[in-house]
C-alpha cells in the first residue's frame, strides 16, 4: 500500500494535484529522429493533432520536444529546435487549455521562447546544468523536471559506470535541488526524474526502478520515462520501438505501485487504462 501525503505541484498558475493518482505525461516530438516515433509528427498540424488525442486520451501534461536525445543523436540548432515546438505550444495552449505543457529542452533559450507561447513547465534532461535555464523557470514561476543523465546523448550509452547507480543518481538529484532552490526556485514547482536510459544499462535502468520508492525522500513529485525504451525491448523480446506497449505497461504498472508521480508516455490511452486499475489497488484515500 502507497501511503500518499497531501501535496501539488506547481507551474505557473497551474496546481497538478500528487498522491490521488499517477499524471501521465504525454510524449509529443516534433523531431524527425526520434528513437520510436521520429519524423511522424514534425509537421505543426500532425504535432497538434496528435497532441491533442494524447489529451484526449487521458494526458494530464503534454510534452513537446524538438530535439532528439536519443543516444547517437546530433543536436540541432537553437532556431530550428524553437521553431518546431514554439508553433505547437502556442496552438495548444488555446486548443487544450486544461492540460498542462512542458517543454523538452536542455537550452534555456528554448525554454524562454516555449514559456512566452504558454508552455507551464521545463522538462530538462541535463538538470539544468545551464544557469539560464534556472532563471527562465524562477522568473516565469513555471515547474522544472530535473533528470539525471551521465554523459551526454551522443555518446552516454558508449561505457556507463557508477559505483551505486541508485544511491549515485538520488544524491546527484538532491544536489540539483539543492542548487534551483538555493537559486531562487520554490521546492513545489521541481520534479526529479532518474533519467532511464540516459547512460545507463540495462542493469542501471532495473536498479533504479527496483527502488524507485526511495526517490520519494528527495521531497519533490518524481517522474519516470521508461515508455519504449530499449531495455524494455530487450527484455521483451520487442524489436520495434513502437510495439513495445505491453513491456511499457508492465514499468508503468511497477512505478504506479511505487508511488512515482508522474509517468512519461507515448500510449497514453492505453497506459491511462493501466494506472487507473494500479492506483485503484495501490493508493490509500479511495472510497
Ligand atoms: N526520455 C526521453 C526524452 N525526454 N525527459 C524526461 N524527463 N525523462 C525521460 O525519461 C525522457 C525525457 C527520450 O524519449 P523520446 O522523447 O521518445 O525520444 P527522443 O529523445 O529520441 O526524442
């Protein structure tokens, strides 16, 4: 039984209630090289309708990214990566004005121009390593997811090593914390997220979920993204990214069970069917 306490985050104006339920994080890449749904939606139009049937089907947050992280990836300009997700934000923000929208990026000047369109949250797999991305947040009062990666995506997969990959990432996130709050950011508007996959093997990925509970100490909501990702693909025996639903749910169900906040999906219809069944089970506080 996950014994839940009251609390919300915050981001901008918005208060996404924690403990009741899971929020699903709806994945929406305008990128055309993405690991499982690369150049499906890089078209504004595609981005928005698919976007607004991830809504549809139960997202609670919409997170639009316009720069691959997969490992290998290259990085794209600071312009083209504004451009695909700015038109996007801004189309939502009036086509779907009760869901909350996160911007995946790890430059602050991205961050900017999505928090000027409407964008509610920065979700930034280097932590925000780059004090601008810190300022865009405490200025803006928007929510901050900071992840955990070790590396850098080109080559994070290439040879990761921790010593304790679970007690190394929660101590490196608390730090993170640490500093936004020393900067200026109140507590409730970060997230902590241990960043699966993001230099880390399989291994890595297994242990940290394992003992995904012991996140809860960090004292902020913890999001987790397994969705599609390769390890669970090993596991599973699934090849294509984008058949990987059912070992998806299984992570989703784990982490739904472990308390974790926030989950990081592209089948949102399908894993909003999952959490409700979980929390239905797991989460105290229920008629
Ligand atoms: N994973 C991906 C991208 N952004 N952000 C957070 N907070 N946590 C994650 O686990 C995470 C993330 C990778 O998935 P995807 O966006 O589908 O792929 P790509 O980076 O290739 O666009």
């Amino acid at each position: 039984m996950v014994v839940m306490t009251e609390a919300v985050w915050r981001c901008r104006d918005r208060v996404l209630p924690l403990g009741e339920r899971t929020l699903l994080m709806g994945v929406v890449n305008v990128t055309p090289d993405s690991f499982s749904d690369g150049g499906r939606f890089l078209d504004t139009d595609d981005a928005v309708k698919h976007a607004m049937q991830l809504a549809a089907d139960g997202a609670d947050i919409l997170d639009v990214g316009g720069e691959s992280t997969r490992p290998g990836a290259e990085p794209v300009s600071l312009d083209e990566e504004a451009a695909r997700v700015v038109p996007v934000i801004e189309r939502l923000r009036t086509e779907a004005p009760d869901v909350a929208i996160s911007v995946d990026t790890r430059h602050p000047e991205v961050a900017l121009a999505a928090l000027a369109a409407g964008a509610d949250i920065v979700n930034d797999v280097t932590a925000a390593s780059d004090p601008g991305t810190i300022e865009a947040v405490r200025t803006s009062d928007a929510g901050l997811v900071l992840m955990h990666m070790q590396g850098e995506p080109r080559t994070m997969q290439a040879d990761p090593t921790y010593g304790d990959v679970v007690v190394e990432v929660r101590g490196f996130l608390a730090e993170r914390i640490e500093a936004a709050v020393a900067a200026g950011v109140a507590r409730d508007r970060l997230c902590a997220d241990p960043g699966i996959g993001f230099g880390k093997t399989t291994a890595h990925n297994l242990a940290l979920l394992r003992d995904i509970a012991s996140f809860r100490w960090l004292g902020v909501p913890v999001l987790v993204g397994a969705s599609r990702k390769r390890f669970i693909g090993e596991l599973s025996g699934v090849d294509d990214p984008a058949e990987r639903v059912e070992g998806t749910a299984g992570a989703v169900a784990w982490c739904a069970a472990q308390g974790v906040d926030v989950v990081r999906v592209h089948d949102v219809k399908e894993m909003a069917r999952v959490v409700k069944v979980v929390d239905a089970i797991a989460r105290t506080g229920r008629a």
